[in-house]
C-alpha cells in the first residue's frame, strides 16, 4: 500500500512540476512577444523559422522581413505591411491568423499555408503565391489581381475574392469563382477568362473614391480595353483603333449602365455616359462633335485638349469646376500625337459608341 501511494505521490509531484515548467515557458513565450508587439516598425527583421504563434502584429510593419517557416499561427496581422518582393514569408504557417486588410502587395509568399486564415480584404496583388493553400480561407473582398497562384489550394474557402484579373491560376483546379473578377486571369486549363471584365475594378472603383477624374478615366478606357480585345493582357498593347464598331455595339448594357452609375454617383451626377448622351442630343449641339467638345469643355479657344491637359481634380475655391459632361474623356477612343505622327490627334467610333448609349437607354 506504500509503495503504491509513494507511486502516485512521486507522479503527482511530476505532473505539478511538469506543468509549472510548461507555464513558464509559456510565459517566456509571452513576455518576448510581447517586447516585439510594441515595436511600430519591424522592417527588415530577421526571424526566420521562429515561433510567433498568437502574437498581435497588428498595422505593424514588415516590409523586407524574412519570416519564411516563421509559425505565425492564429497571429493578429490585421492591416499589417508586408508589401514588397523582399518580403519573405515562404513556406510561413499562417493558419487562421486573422490578416484583415493587410498588404502583401508583391511579397514572396511561395507554400505558405492561409489555410483558415481571415484575408479578408487583404491586399495580395502580384504577390508570388504558387502552391500557397488557402483551404477554409475567407477570402471576401481580397484583391489578388496579377498573383501567381499555380498550384495554390482553394479548397472549401469561405468567400470568393473580389479580383483576380491576370492572376496565373494555372494547376489549382479551379474553373471559376462565381463573384470573383477574373478578367484575362489565366485558368487551371490555360483558357484566358473574360468573366467579370465589364464589372468595375479595383482601380476604378479607388479612383470614384479619390474623385480623380483623370485616373477615373484611364481606368475606365483600360477596363474597356481588357473587355473587348481577345486575349490576354500581353494583348492590350495592341493599338485603341482595334476597338472596331462592331465590338461597341457588343458592349452590355447592363454593365454599361453600372459604370455610368459609378460615374454619376461620383461626381454628383456631373460626370457619365448619360449626361453626355443628353447634351450630344440637345438642341444646342444636335449629334455635332464640334459643338459637343465645347459644351463638355475638350475644345476650348479653338483648340481640342489631349488628355495630360485635362484636370485630375476640380475645386470651386480656385475656380478650377469642370464643365458638366466634361468627364469622362474616353481616352480609349482617342489617338493622340506620336513621335511618328506628332499631329496626329482624332477620335475613333465616337458616333457609334453615342448609339450604343442610346441603345441601352442610357
């Protein structure tokens, strides 16, 4: 009966200490986590290979860090930088590490393992990323426009991401993703997709926010442009008069009228296709291109603006308000000077494009 009692006597005191030293530890564990956690910058750090599950990095920087096979397992990484192609975070354990509205923007993040992590609204675009998993993932708003992502594991994630424009999903066995933006991304079967390629993007949508007109523009005439020439991006050096009469009348309606809506919310219902179409129709300009260029302000003292003279943004302080309709340019039909032909300057299918509107009832 002794011994049997000495027994359990001994074990229990193991198990106590057992148990005291685990704690210790992982109070240590604690304590130098949490000297990292009040550092704002932690750029170019080191730490590779090191345990950091559990840490709150949250909006703390990393650009240029190596954190590949770093255990970030379930870390607070919401807003967090790890932008940049110096960033490292190959083969890392991110598994659910909430990552909401963090950048890695460019980041070689090869094998890295998301697997249930929150990504969403994370900013991943052209960030190397084959063979990452992404299992369970929420990936909802996530912008992975241009990323590498042969081989990566979609399986079973939560929501889609709202762009993978030029994204190479080459090997993933992923055929589409119903609410993604996919245009010119390249498929698991090497098939260039077009899905989405009307919807507004990501650059468009920043530049309504921004109220930039002159970035609102270009990304409008890009987006047009991805639309509406076969192929894949490579194929958008291709020059804007191949945007032919026939592909103009193509353009759907229903996504036609969702841009203009974005224009016309953004500017206050000063800027649109529609309010165009209104003053191409009035009776002061009667389908004249002439007379339409100056009443949207393109011809001004007899002379028609290339687009570095248009304004970016307006203020009525200093004056600088834009004429109703002035926006936007539609710098995909226009063909400006060249070194090879410096007096070049015509605008091409714009009578087209004006009953294409008009089609739509727009």
């Amino acid at each position: 009966m002794w011994h049997k009692k000495s027994f359990w006597w001994i074990l229990g005191g193991l198990g106590g200490s057992a148990i005291a030293i685990f704690a210790l530890l992982n109070f240590s564990h604690w304590h130098r986590l949490s000297r990292y956690e009040k550092i704002p910058d932690l750029r170019a750090v080191q730490w590779s290979g090191k345990n950091l599950a559990g840490a709150n990095f949250s909006r703390q920087i990393f650009r240029e860090a190596n954190l590949s096979e770093a255990n970030l397992r379930r870390a607070n990484l919401e807003g967090t930088d790890f932008s940049g192609a110096a960033t490292r975070l190959i083969d890392t354990d991110l598994r659910e590490a909430n990552l909401t509205k963090a950048l890695l923007s460019g980041t070689q993040a090869t094998r890295a393992n998301f697997s249930g992590a929150i990504l969403r609204e994370a900013d991943l675009s052209n960030a190397s990323l084959n063979g990452t998993r992404f299992r369970g993932a929420d990936l909802q708003g996530a912008n992975l426009i241009g990323a590498k992502l042969v081989g990566a594991d979609f399986s079973e994630v939560k929501h889609d991401p709202a762009y993978l424009d030029r994204a190479d999903l080459t090997d993933t066995g992923i055929t589409g993703f119903r609410d993604a933006r996919l245009c010119n991304a390249t498929m698991t079967n090497r098939a260039i997709s077009k899905q989405g390629c009307f919807w507004p993007s990501y650059d468009l949508k920043k530049a309504a926010q921004a109220q930039d007109w002159r970035w609102m523009d270009s990304a409008t005439s890009y987006l047009f442009k991805e639309a509406v020439i076969p192929g894949d991006a490579k194929a958008l050096e291709q020059t804007v008069d191949e945007i032919t009469p026939e592909q103009i009348r193509e353009m759907p309606c229903k996504h036609l009228k969702t841009l203009d809506q974005l224009w016309r919310h953004a500017s206050g219902d000063r800027f649109g296709f529609g309010i165009q179409r209104q003053i191409w129709e009035s009776s002061q300009v009667n389908r004249d291109y002439t007379k339409f260029g100056e009443a949207v302000g393109w011809k001004q003292n007899g002379t028609w603006l290339k687009f570095n003279d248009l304004k970016a943004k307006e203020s009525a302080s200093n004056g600088s308000v834009l004429p109703i309709g002035h926006f936007p340019w539609h710098s995909w039909q226009v063909l400006e000077p060249t070194k090879t032909e410096p007096t070049r300057f015509r605008r091409v299918g714009f009578g087209e494009w004006m009953a294409q509107l008009k089609a739509c009832k727009i």
